[in-house]
C-alpha cells in the first residue's frame, strides 16, 4: 500500500457509481453554461482567435498576416484554426474541447486520486472539480487554461504507471510534449517530478533521473519540427515561443508589480528574438543588482499567485452582465473566489493529513511536487490568477483528501456521540 494511503482510504479500482453521476453533473453544468453564455474572446482570448484565423485564412502563425511569429505558443491557436476549418465561422467547436477538456479534467483527476490517496479522496475530488465555478466559466473562454491542465494530469497519470513497460513513458512523453504545445513550461516538470523518489534512497532517485530524461527527450522530438520551423523564420534556436524575456522583465525591472506590463517603447522595432534577449538582459541584470530583493518579491509573487480565481468572470464579463447585471458580475467572481478559498483550505488540511502519515517525505509527493514546481516558475516571472490555474488538479486531489478526512472525523464524533446517549 502506497504510504499515502490510510487505512480508511485503501484504493479500490471499482469505479463507483457516484463517480459517474458526479462526471455528468460537472459536464451538464459547463453545457448549461455555454448554452446560456456565448464565447467573446477578449484579451488574451482574442489573442488566440486572431492567431488562429490567420493560421485558417493565410496559413500564418501569427498576429499579422504579413508578420509571421512565435510570441506565443501554438497549441492552443492550432487547436481553435482546426475547428473553424470544420465548423466555420462559429465558436462551437472551441466549447466542444473545452467540454471534452472539462471532462477528461474530471476523470483524471478522480484516477490520480484513486492511485495515490485512495475511493474516498478521489470521489471528493472528483465532486470538487464538477462544481468548481472557475472551470465551469472557463468552457466559454478561448484559451490555454483547460487545455494544459488535461495534458498535464493525462502526462502524469502515464509517469505514474511504472512497472507495466515504456509504452506509458512513451506515451506519457508525447503528451507532456502536446502540453509543451500549448504552454512550455512543461518542458522541466518531469525534472521536478522525478525528485519524488528521493525518500527512497539514492538509486531510486537515478532511476526516476534517467525516466525523466528519457520523457524529456521524447518531448523534444515531439516539439522538433515547430523548432525548425522557428530557426528557418528567425535564423536561431527558438524551442517553442519568444516570450519568456517579457515575461521575465515584467516581473524584474525597477516599475514592475509583478503581473502584466506593456513592454517598452524602446523595444518596439525590435525583431521577436532581439527583443525576448534585450528584455531579459534587463531582468537578468535588475536580478543580479539585488538577489535579496529578488528573493523577497519572489516570495510575494508566490503569495499573490493564489490570493483570487476572477479571470473567469472577467473574460466572460460582458455576458453575464448582459444576463444578470453589475450584480451578477460581482457575484460570480465572490463566488469563484469563495470556492477557490474552500478548495485551498482544505488542500492544507489534506497537506497535513498527509504530512502526519508520511512526515517531511509529503514535500516529495507528486502533488506536491507539481504545486511547487508551477509557483516556482511564476513566482520569479510574473503573476496573475490564470497563472495558477495549472495546479488546479493537483490542489483538488489534496482537496479531496482533506475533504474526506474532515467527513470522515465528524461521521466518527457523530457515531460516538449516539453511542454515549
């Protein structure tokens, strides 16, 4: 038995029926949603729609039909172009994968809990992701969000399937190198991943070291023909997209708050590649000029990655006040966030849980792991609410575990309590 488990939350591989019931409740809330609010991409979404009408009309990646580039990864533009070249003009075909993301969102979720924390912790889990307002609002949203995160939990289902030959790891790498697709920080999480074998000594750690290399060398095969595509545009070595620079200068440099910043003028004839290496010059140089300062604005950032869950509403915001005013605005994003504070209150609990089960070694948890390793990377660049929507998964499998142990103690006082009287 895995050390994660208890004894009240021993796996059991049946899928049971509450299961199923609670899949449909979730998926039957998103299409009750996108019945009702239609997708107007805004922002970063009308970002995407224009990529992806260029890729359909022109054959281009890129803002412009005259300007081909890689400011931004592909996958998700490549994706919408695919359905407007079946479905045409329309939207329905965006709300189509993501409901077919919602729902392998749901399912993974509830098999990721199953393996590692046990029947109960993943039900609750599950019941969590079907009701989770964010998700929900996201089914109308033309983004990245729900994409990577059903690519990242089917990736790290496959990791997790040792002992039944490489096909898992194969697999397991051509998916992770689809999530690379969409958004490349994916690229490094079987490095944090393969750390989760450290409490077992040296060699299991070398074991999981060679794992993660080989998932990683599949990754880039994966990726290889976008990268050649890339160093035929710009002439030099561009893995997947230009703006980690940006990125990385909007969360260091003397003005920055740590979220999203126009970049400079100074920058603006500037070729994307020139402009991603001057931009994080400038971030790199204002680092090294303070590393305390550094540290403590990273520590921040980190904090503010998880303080709301409002991009949702905000990128569905013209709708709903159109179907229920200001009022109704302002209600979904307390709601939202409502939720999103319940779900990390009880992801410390299932943290704690766990820790009182497995000691420091629940620092190494896969869930864990992951947690750390997606804050990490946006802590030292820049922050917004989006920016943890990554997580998501693994914060509603603590959840669960959390949850089903809060039920599970007040079922027990309950049942004392009849036995006293």
């Amino acid at each position: 038995m895995n050390a994660a488990h208890s004894p009240a939350t021993a796996p059991d591989n049946a899928t049971p029926p509450v299961v199923l019931v609670l899949i449909l409740a979730g998926m039957l809330l998103r299409l009750g949603w996108a019945l009702v609010i239609p997708v107007e991409p805004v922002s970063d979404a009308l970002a995407y729609h224009v990529y992806a009408t260029n890729l359909v009309e022109h054959g281009v990646y890129g803002l412009a039909p005259d300007e081909p580039g890689a400011y931004w990864p592909v996958g998700t533009a490549a994706a919408a172009a695919a359905t407007y070249l079946l479905l045409g003009d329309s939207f329905a075909g965006v709300v189509a994968l993501n409901l077919i993301a919602g729902g392998v969102i749901m399912i993974m979720v509830f098999k990721l809990g199953l393996h590692w924390f046990g029947r109960d912790a993943a039900v609750m889990a599950t019941g969590l992701v079907a009701f989770w307002p964010n998700l929900i609002f996201f089914t109308t949203i033309l983004s990245s969000e729900l994409f990577f995160i059903m690519l990242v939990l089917i990736g790290l289902w496959l990791w997790e399937k040792r002992g039944q030959g490489w096909w898992p790891l194969v697999l397991g790498g051509l998916v992770w190198g689809l999530a690379c697709y969409v958004r490349p920080v994916a690229l490094l999480l079987p490095v944090a991943l393969m750390f989760a074998a450290l409490p077992s000594g040296v060699g299991a750690t070398l074991h999981r070291a060679g794992r993660a290399v080989a998932v990683i060398a599949i990754m880039l095969a994966v990726l290889s023909p976008w990268t050649m595509r890339n160093y035929q545009l710009f002439g030099e070595p561009v893995l997947v997209s230009t703006n980690f620079g940006p990125n990385l200068w909007m969360g260091n440099n003397p003005d920055s708050r740590g979220e999203y910043m126009p970049l400079p003028d100074w920058v603006a004839d500037m070729s994307e590649t020139e402009r991603a290496s001057a931009l994080g010059d400038v971030a790199r140089e204002h680092i090294l000029s303070d590393l305390p300062g550094f540290a403590l604005a990273s520590i921040v950032k980190a904090v503010r990655l998880y303080d709301r869950e409002t991009v949702g509403v905000i990128w569905n915001e013209a709708a709903i006040e159109r179907l229920a005013g200001a009022g109704g605005v302002l209600a979904a994003k307390l709601a939202a966030t409502g939720y999103w504070y319940a779900l990390l209150l009880l992801a410390l609990w299932g943290v704690w849980r766990l820790a009182g089960l497995t000691g420091w070694r629940v620092l190494f948890h896969p869930a864990v792991l992951a947690i750390l390793y997606f804050t990490a990377l946006h802590a030292v660049t820049v922050v917004q609410d989006r920016y943890h929507m990554p997580v998501s998964g693994f914060v509603a499998v603590l959840a669960g575990l959390g949850l089903a142990d809060a039920l599970r103690r007040w079922r027990a006082r309950g049942g004392q309590q009849e036995t006293v009287s």
